[in-house]
C-alpha cells in the first residue's frame, strides 16, 4: 500500500515503532539513576540537596544540546546522529559505577555527558515523523513515542530494584546500557531518513531550508507551546526523580517494594497516553477543530494532574500515595494529545527544531525542578511543600494554554 509520500505503510509504521523503542531505551538508561540513588546515598552519605545535584545535572547536559540536536537532526538526518547518540549514552551508562567509585565530580560528569547523548532523540524521532508520516497519523505517532516515555520508567523501575537485590546496583547500570548498544546496531541497520521533512501538502522540503527564527519566535502560540512544555515536564521529572526516595522516607518501603510501587503510576500514564491520542485523533475525524482538542486535552490533564497532586499529601499509606501519584500521571498522560503533537500543528517543516526549542524548556525542570524538590524536602523535612508547587505549575500551564494556544498552522 502506497501514500502520497511514495513510501510504504508498513515502512512508516516501522519507523515509528523503532523511535518508540528509541525512547523505551533512553529511559532505561535515564530512569536507573533514580533507584540506585538509594543505595548510593546510603553509601556515600549523601545529603538531600548532593542527591538532587547527581539527579539534576543529566538535565544540564540534557537541556544544553537540544536545539543543536534539532538543527543537526533536520541539517543532516537523524539515522546517523542518533546511532552515534545511541552508542555514545549506552557507553556512558556502563561507566556510571566506575564514575561513582572514582569521584562524585566524575560522576558528576558522567551525568551531564549523558544528558547531551539523550538530548538528540526527539528531535532525531520529530524529524523522522515529518519526513514520513502524512498529517492524519502524527497524534497517535506522537502519542506512542511519548508513552514510551513512562513505560521505560515502569520498566526501569521494576526491573531496577530486582537487578541491585540479586547483583548490585552496578549490574543496573551495566544491563541498561548493553540494551543500548544492541539497539544501537538495530538502528543503524533499520532506519533511514525518508523522502525529506514534509509540509502539510506532503510536498518535500529540502534539509537546508531556511529556518524562520523570526517568524517563529514571535508567535504567541509557539510561547505558549515553549511554557506548555516546561510545566507539563515539571510534574514530570520531579516525580520520575524522587517517587522512589519519597516512598523510601514517607512509609519505610524497602527497596523491591519502592521499585514496584513506584512503577504503578507509569504503567497508568503509558496506557492514558495512548487512549488520549487515539481520542484525539478521533475527534479531529468527527471534524471537531485541531485547536478545541489541543486546548481540552492540555488544560484537562494538567488541572486534573494539579487536583490529584494536592492531595498527595494527604495519603495515610504507601497504598493510597501510590493510587494518587497514578492520578495525577494519568491525568498529565492526556497533554500527550495536547501540547506534544502540536509542532507538528504549528510548524511541520521545521518540528525538529521546534522541538529542540520547547525541549529545552521542557528539560529546565529537571534541572531546576528536581533540584528545588531536594532543597525543599531539606528545609521541611518532608515533600509536602513539593507538591504543593507542582501542582501551582500545573495549573499555571493550563492558564496560558487555554490563552494562548492554536492548532493551526503557523509557520
């Protein structure tokens, strides 16, 4: 079966699979910090605030690369820059427990060169997407690939836990990253770039078509889109970071148990996502206006995600934390069909770089947010006081959404 692009269903259907295994490996490798933190605090000392600074700093490595990324991905294609960025993050993450042995400064820098290898896989994926999928199947496109986005944190999570009981949390880090590796080599052979970035006539655009920062950045709806993407990440990251040592420290979960527990809600998110893409898509068939949905599903999932955080600490048991953390990422996993697909609304020849700019923002909060969460917890001895601040970024996320934000074209 051909489409207009000239390219076969199944090739394109493929792509988007591989950039969803993309994905499902870079949180392997992001996400294994985030359980083995816990013995590492417990045997090097760490204060809350040192731990917030080994978890934040991927993001400063992480946010810094994202536009570069998105200028190389759409410059050169993105087979080639995220085979080398696979390989690179895989390495990486193998020499993580050496890192840690060695020096928390070379930890330190282990993290932060990881951050710049992962920062190339969405706007790698954004590339491919505008290169090979025609406008009617981007939302459900958009809304595996970020899915992908809890489901390697579910696995990381639960397959963490049980790796540092039976081996030594070493062996997480070293499992991960010769996950990467082979995936690595599945890319390289699997993957090409496709006919070129495509406009919504599915005409083909050449690579070294002139990028309109001008034009772009004086949109209000692109702003909104850049804020969008820092808020929803904010809930995001802080609670990606610190699920496992908030339930270590609030109920005395041993750390099989945290690993489980704080899985549950990812497993939510990842399934929600997909449901909302679907709908989404859904409705735009029903000829309900790209715009309507956008602002229903972004506003709606981070004001139902901001509901549930508010009431997280009000939880009497690790049972009741857990159900009210899954609300609040299964109300988040509905921005999913909100603000994620909407580069591809606003701007589909230039996706990779709009990416790299919202990504950057969207990356901020796991630098800042993640940070503020350890300084907090610090000041108040608990995580109250965090929660209560992710749920104010929700909802002021979902103001300037419902302000600001289009479904139309715009560059």
């Amino acid at each position: 079966m051909s489409d207009r692009f000239g390219q076969s269903s199944g090739k394109r259907h493929w792509i988007v699979v591989l950039c969803f295994l993309g994905v499902l490996v870079c949180y392997l490798d992001r996400v294994s910090i985030s359980v083995a933190v816990v013995p590492l605090q417990a045997e090097f000392g760490w204060s809350a605030t040192r731990t917030g600074a080994v978890l934040a700093v991927f993001f400063l490595g992480y946010l810094s690369c994202q536009i570069p990324a998105g200028w190389a991905a759409k410059r050169f294609g993105p087979r080639g820059l995220l085979t080398i960025a696979l390989v690179l993050w895989s390495v990486l993450t193998i020499a993580t427990p050496w890192a840690a042995g060695f020096s928390f400064a070379a930890l330190i820098a282990i993290r932060i060169l990881l951050g710049m290898g992962e920062a190339a896989m969405f706007p790698g994926a954004y590339a491919l997407f505008g290169s090979w999928l025609p406008t009617a199947e981007r939302s459900r496109a958009v809304g595996l690939l970020f899915s992908a986005i809890p489901l390697g944190t579910l696995l990381a999570f639960v397959s963490s836990g049980w790796i540092a009981a039976e081996f030594g949390w070493p062996w997480i880090f070293y499992a991960f990253g010769i996950v990467g590796l082979l995936f690595a080599a599945i890319w390289y052979w699997q993957v090409d770039d496709g006919p070129g970035l495509t406009s919504e006539d599915g005409k083909h655009a050449s690579r070294r078509q002139p990028i309109p920062w001008r034009a772009m950045l004086s949109q209000r709806p692109v702003w909104a889109l850049v804020v969008n993407s820092f808020c929803t990440s904010w809930t995001v990251y802080v609670l990606l970071s610190w699920t496992p040592l908030y339930m270590r420290a609030q109920f005395d979960a041993a750390l099989e148990s945290v690993g489980v527990l704080s899985a549950a809600p990812w497993l939510l998110m990842f399934l929600m996502m997909n449901v909302a893409a679907w709908a989404a898509d859904a409705m735009i068939n029903r000829g309900v206006s790209v715009t309507v949905v956008r602002k229903l599903m972004q506003a709606g999932g981070l004001s139902g995600s901001a509901a549930f955080l508010l009431t997280i600490p009000m939880a009497d048991s690790m049972i009741e934390a857990t159900l009210l953390l899954c609300g609040a990422l299964g109300a988040n996993a509905f921005t999913a069909a909100g603000f994620a697909p909407n580069h591809l609304d606003l701007a589909p020849d230039h996706a990779p770089v709009l990416i790299g700019i919202t990504n950057t923002a969207g990356t901020m909060p796991g630098l800042v947010g993640v940070f503020i969460t350890g300084w907090l917890v610090d000041r108040t001895g608990g995580y109250d006081a965090a929660f209560l601040l992710s749920a104010f970024v929700c909802l002021f996320g979902a103001a300037i959404w419902l302000l600001f934000s289009k479904g139309e074209r715009v560059v």
